[in-house]
C-alpha cells in the first residue's frame, strides 16, 4: 500500500508546484485532485496543458493518482442525469490524457422524500454508471464510485449499485466511513465490496474508525494501491503530513 491525499480540503489552495514539492517533502507518493481547486487541472485545458501537467507529474515523485469529481446520477430530472453523465465521460477523456488511472465519482443523495423508492434510485445510479464505464474503459480509465451519501454511504446500497452497473470498470473507493460498522466492525462490509475495491479515502487517523483492522484486511485482499488521506487544511501543513504520515505507517505497517 501507498500513502498519498485528496486535495479536499488539505491542498484546496495549492498549485501544482506546491501540491507535488509538499508531497515530496513529506513522502506522499500519491495524489487524487479535486476538481475546482487551486491546482487547475481542469477539463478547460488545452492538449498541449494536459501534456504538460502529465509531464510535471512524470518528472516528479508523486503520482496523479486520480481526478476527483462530484459527478452523480440520482437526479429526477433526465436533463440533469444527462449532463452528469457526459460531464463524467469528459471528465475520463481528460484523465486519459493525463495518464490518470480513474475517475472518483459519488453517489450523494436519493429522494424517498419525493415518493421515488429507494431502489429504483439505486438502479438508476448503477444503470448511469454502467455507461460512463462502457465509455471510459475503451479510454483505459476506471470509474471509481465513492462509498458517499446520507443513505448511499451504506455498504449495502453500494454493493446494490455496483451490482446494478454490472460493469467491468466501475469499481469502488472505499471512503472509510463510520456507517462501515456493524456492531462495531467492518468486516461484513468491506467483505462485500471486496473485490470491487481500488482506491481507498482515509480520514483522521486519531478517531475511532477500526484503522488497524483496515489496513489488515486490505494486506489480506493484496491491496497494493493508495491510502489517500482525506483531511481539513492546517496552517502548518508540513507538519501535519509529517506526523500523518508516520502515524499511517504505524497502523498500517507501511513503510516511513
């Protein structure tokens, strides 16, 4: 496994020579960039912009690990669930140029409130999905649905996504949230989304998420891809990522 971070909300104001001289300087190997942040990397730039930044990572020591969107497809509105959908496909044809390995999308909300049962949300999640994966696997690129939402956070209506999309390139991002327990444990869960897991969003490392049993089960799956932490700005970053850093190794056995 690999440390690296999400630029939300540490590095939201961040441009790319300080997002990667940071991460060098304190031994994060990874990043995913959010979109809309200081860094710039957006769907706006031009060949020869993609060209550098994909260079700028390349000659650097951090990897760019993933493009963060809010991308999502609950919305009643077929106008609007059109336009997150290709917004995504947009988003992986900018990754592809990049030589991004995926696309972190969500699902964020459902609308039982508004008569639409619960389910028939989630299939319509997993249907849209099933698109943009069609679409950005023929670009090499993975969808990456991030286990996000007041009721879609919970593993089982993820698990029921994923199952919906049925598709060999949507995949989960494991987000390490605290409606991961039963009775105090995750296993269930992360045993259901197993197989399906290929990044992973960690938190602050002092609260009373399982982190040790986590990382165990992920050396259990052979996971060898990015712990991303996912964590509030500080006034003295450096800092922070120094000591998040060796924490992560502590709990996780990784190397400091």
């Amino acid at each position: 496994m690999n440390l690296g971070m999400v630029t939300y909300n540490l590095g939201r104001d961040w441009d790319i020579e300080t997002l990667i001289a940071n991460c060098e300087e304190t031994g994060f190997a990874g990043v995913e960039l959010r979109t809309t942040h200081a860094h710039g990397v957006e769907v706006e730039l031009s060949a020869d912009e993609r060209v550098a930044v994909k260079s700028r990572f390349a000659d650097s020591a951090v990897e760019l690990v993933g493009l963060g969107s809010a991308f999502e497809y609950d919305a009643v509105d077929p106008g609007e669930l059109r336009s997150h959908i290709e917004g995504t496909k947009v988003y992986a044809q900018l990754a592809h140029d990049l030589g991004v390995g995926g696309v972190k999308v969500r699902p964020n909300k459902v609308h039982e409130d508004e008569g639409i049962p619960l389910e028939q949300t989630l299939e319509q999640i997993g249907v849209s999905l099933r698109e943009c994966g069609e679409f950005a696997a023929d670009l090499g690129v993975q969808i990456r649905l991030e286990v996000h939402g007041r009721t879609t956070s919970d593993p089982v209506n993820i698990r029921k996504i994923i199952d919906y999309a049925d598709h060999g390139n949507v995949f989960v991002c494991w987000n390490s949230n605290m409606t991961d327990l039963i009775e105090g444990s995750i296993d269930a869960n992360f045993a259901s989304l197993q197989k399906d897991i290929r990044l992973v969003h960690i938190t602050e490392l002092w609260n009373d998420y399982p982190w040790t049993r986590l990382f165990e089960l992920l050396r259990q799956a052979d996971y060898d891809g990015f712990c991303l932490a996912e964590i509030p700005e500080s006034s003295d970053a450096i800092r922070l990522m120094r000591y998040y850093r060796a924490l992560w190794a502590a709990l996780s056995g990784g190397s400091t």
